[in-house]
C-alpha cells in the first residue's frame, strides 16, 4: 500500500519524464482507487476528477453526438451560446435561449456546467466592441452581473476572464477595448461575478499558459498571485490546452499545474484538443492527463468538442472520437491514463473542511431493497470527498430475468452528478435516477451487475433509496 503521499511523488517523477518514458513509468503510478471505468466520466471520478466537453447546441439533435456526449462526460461547457454576443445582443436585451439549452441539456442528464465567458476581447456583440471608457466598463460589469446572476447556483465555475494577456515575450496585457478601460478591469470583473454567484467557483482563463518557462504564463502567475495576496476573489485558473505540432504539450507541464495550484488555487484543463493522429496523439493526450491527474489540485479535464468533425479545428483532427463517433486511438490512452489513478482530488475548491466528515454521519438507510421479486439491488459505498461521495448499487438476479431497472432516490440538496455502466434517465425534481442496463439486461439467476454514480451531497450525507424491478 503507497501513501499519498508516495503517489504525488511518484506523480512527479513520472510527469517529469513525460512523452515515451512516462508511459513505462505511469505504471508505477498505478494504485486505482476503485474498478476501471469505462468512460472517461467513471475513469476520472475515481480520484475525484470531472472529465467534459464543450457543447453545440445545433448538435444537440443529432442521437451520435448526444449519444456519445452523455455516456463519457459530466461537466458541459458551452462552445459558444454564453458568451458575450450571443448573451446580450442589443444593449440590455439578454437571450437566454441557446444557453439555457445547454444547461438544461446538461442539469436534465445530471452534469454540471463551466459558464464560459464572462468577459473577453473577443465575441463581443457589436454595441460594445464601439463602447470605451467608463461606459464600456460599465456595461462589462453589467453583463458579468446580469448573466452570473441569471445562472445563479447552475454553474460550476465561471471563466470570469478570457485571454486577458498577449502573446509573446512581452508578458504584457493584451491590448482591447476592456484592457483600455483601466488595468484593474480584471479584478473588477471578478469582484462583480463573486457578488453575482457566491456559489460558483471563478476562474481566469487562457492558451498559450502551458510552458512554465514562457511569458504569458508567468505574467499570469503574477497575476493570479497577486490577486491572492490581496483579496481579489479568484478560485480557479483554466488552461485551454490547444496544441499543435507548432505548439506540443510541454515536457514541464505538470510544473505549471502545480505552481498555479500552489497559490491556492485549483487548476483545470478547459478546451483541450491536440492536432494529430495516431499513436502520437494518443502520447500527447495520455501526457496532459498524467499531468493533471499528478496535481491534487487540478479538478478536471474538458476536451473542445466531442468528435473529430465537431471541433473549430476540424482538419487537425484533434479531438478523442473520429467523425463516426469512433474512439480514437487517443481516446483510449487518456481512458488507460485516467484508470491508473492519481493523485486524490483532497478537497476540491474547499479548503475548509466542512464539519461533517466523510464516514461520521451518514444514517445508513436500508441497504437492500428486495425489489419486485425478480431482482435485488444492493448500495455499498465507494470512495468519499468533502463534497461529494461515489456509490454502487449492485443488481442481483433472483431468477433469470430478460431485463431490469433500478431506481435511485437521493434527497436535497444531494445531485447525482456523475453515472458509469449504465443509462439514466431523470424525474423532473433530478432527485430520482432510473438506471436501465447500457446493453442487453438479460441476467441468469443468481447473477450480478453493478452499476456506479457520484452524488454531490450538499451536507447531507444520507444514502440513497434503491428499488430494482426486473421483466
Ligand atoms: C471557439 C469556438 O470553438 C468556435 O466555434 C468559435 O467560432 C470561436 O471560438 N478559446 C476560447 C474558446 O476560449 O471560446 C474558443 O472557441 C476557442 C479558443
């Protein structure tokens, strides 16, 4: 048995090689918290990880895509329907259409949401891309305000602001329309988003911040820690991710990760997509995952879309499925990568340990429920965080049964944020989950299937309720 300790350092060590050695070393790195899981959204829960997609709402009728986005993802960020243009196209006039699709796509299929963006250069609608000054300024945190309160206890965490610094070896801010208006709009943006959604956790997002050695990743370091040294509310920073051959994951990545999250704050892969086929992708996929998964404070992992013909770099082929809706050969080392565990996720985003411990409260509801004769299902609990804990029903065939459905009843505030080897299906309230078999249910008596869930429970810590009826 390793320590946690032994794990983060062999984390290190083994992110340090990166590229053809880590994937020799990653095998020491192995101690699974739980069985493998099948999807990226089980394989990363087992160390209390996310793993998510960006989302088209065009796409959302299309059963391949919808299909696939379900099955391996939990947290959805918009592509492109929260941002500032398509929030507020006229001067006062919200649109709260394309984005409620996705949040009401991804809340009905118990995922949770990153709000993306708040403020940025780019995508501005064009009333404000002629805006200056203190008028601009105004309407920028007015927007932050109106569209955080608006998802107000939806959202995950926001990207309060985008891509705020230039490229190159200046390690200056980015010149814009918001930049002009004064050199503090960043904090005052996030100071607006804090007041808006005190729930949510707020985040600076941007690319080209892999290399610890490059400027803008250090101009944002300095930025992050200062913020930190003087109150600013800043929570998380996101790492867009998007590489290239021009532009390959960097060999120290895992040290960028970890100095950001040595500030106090967490860290989030937040639009990955690498350019690439074949097992070279797969190589620099498994790499950011390894890198992730050594820092305990790096919470999660989103990729920019879900297949290959999705993505905004659709001829760089840079995304997990190929335009079929086939896993890729990246897809599956970034599943390999995610099962071999890592670095426990130890609290994410709460440094305060909330009173209630994991395992000291829970009051064990009935455990079994005997179900309608057919079947049985059975709750034994997984692993637990400080916010939220994993749970597996276990079904058992008392007879031999050509199908089965479980349901699975969690009280408010808990949300199931997070299922494996199985099909939900959600009640209106979100509060009961009907799991149905992903393949054939066919059981002979006296065989068991076990499917797994992660609830956010909100402080209260109360198992679920399960029937199992079988046909
Ligand atoms: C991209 C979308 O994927 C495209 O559909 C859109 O045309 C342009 O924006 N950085 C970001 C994302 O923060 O919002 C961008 O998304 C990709 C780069």
């Amino acid at each position: 048995m390793t320590t946690p300790r032994q794990r983060y350092r062999r984390g290190r060590l083994a992110a340090a090689f990166g590229g053809l050695a880590a994937a020799t070393l990653a095998v020491t790195l192995a101690v699974p918290a739980a069985a493998a899981g099948s999807t990226l959204q089980a394989a990363a829960a087992e160390s209390g990880r996310y793993f998510g997609t960006a989302i088209a709402a065009s796409r959302l009728n299309d059963g391949t895509y919808t299909t696939i986005a379900n099955r391996e993802f939990n947290m959805i960020t918009a592509e492109n329907e929260m941002k500032m243009d398509a929030m507020q196209p006229s001067r006062g006039q919200f649109n709260w259409s394309s984005g409620d699709r996705i949040v009401n796509w991804a809340r009905q299929n118990g995922k949770q949401v990153r709000g993306h963006a708040l403020a940025w250069h780019s995508q501005q609608p064009g009333w404000m891309q002629n805006m200056s000054g203190s008028q601009l300024r105004t309407a920028m945190l007015d927007h932050v305000t109106q569209v955080a309160s608006y998802y107000r206890g939806k959202i995950y965490a926001w990207d309060v602001v985008n891509e705020a610094f230039a490229d190159g070896s200046s390690g200056a801010r980015r010149d814009s329309n918001l930049q002009r208006t004064g050199n503090d709009w960043i904090e005052a943006a996030f100071r607006a988003a804090r007041a808006a959604d005190p729930g949510a956790k707020l985040c600076y997002n941007d690319y080209n911040t892999d290399n610890w050695q490059h400027a803008k990743t250090q101009a944002v370091y300095n930025m992050v820690k200062d913020f930190k040294a003087r109150g600013v509310p800043i929570d998380c920073v996101g790492f867009q991710a998007h590489f290239n051959s021009g532009n390959p994951v960097p060999s120290n990545y895992h040290t960028t990760l970890q100095n950001f999250a040595d500030l106090g704050v967490d860290v989030q892969i937040t639009e990955l997509d690498i350019e690439g086929s074949g097992s070279s992708q797969a190589q620099q996929y498994q790499g950011v995952v390894q890198a992730c998964l050594s820092v305990a404070r790096c919470t999660g992992i989103t990729v920019w879309g879900v297949r290959d013909t999705d993505s905004w770099r659709a001829s760089g082929t840079p995304l997990l499925f190929d335009g079929s809706g086939n896993k890729k050969a990246a897809y599956t080392s970034v599943l390999n990568q995610l099962n071999q565990g890592g670095t426990p996720v130890p609290n994410p985003g709460n440094p305060t340990p909330t009173p209630t411990q994991p395992g000291t409260t829970p009051t064990p509801t009935p455990t079994q429920n005997p179900g309608t004769g057919g079947c049985t299902a059975t709750y034994s609990e997984g692993q637990k965080w400080n916010d939220r804990f994993n749970g597996t029903v276990t079904i058992r065939a008392n007879t031999a049964i050509s199908g089965w459905s479980s349901t699975v009843t969690v009280r408010q505030p808990q949300r199931i944020i997070a299922t494996w080897n199985g099909s939900p299906t959600w009640d209106s309230s979100g509060n009961v989950m009907t799991m149905r078999p992903s393949g054939s249910g066919a059981l002979a008596a006296g065989q068991t299937v076990s499917f797994g869930f992660t609830v956010q429970h909100n402080g209260n810590w109360t198992w679920p309720t399960l029937t199992c009826s079988a046909s």
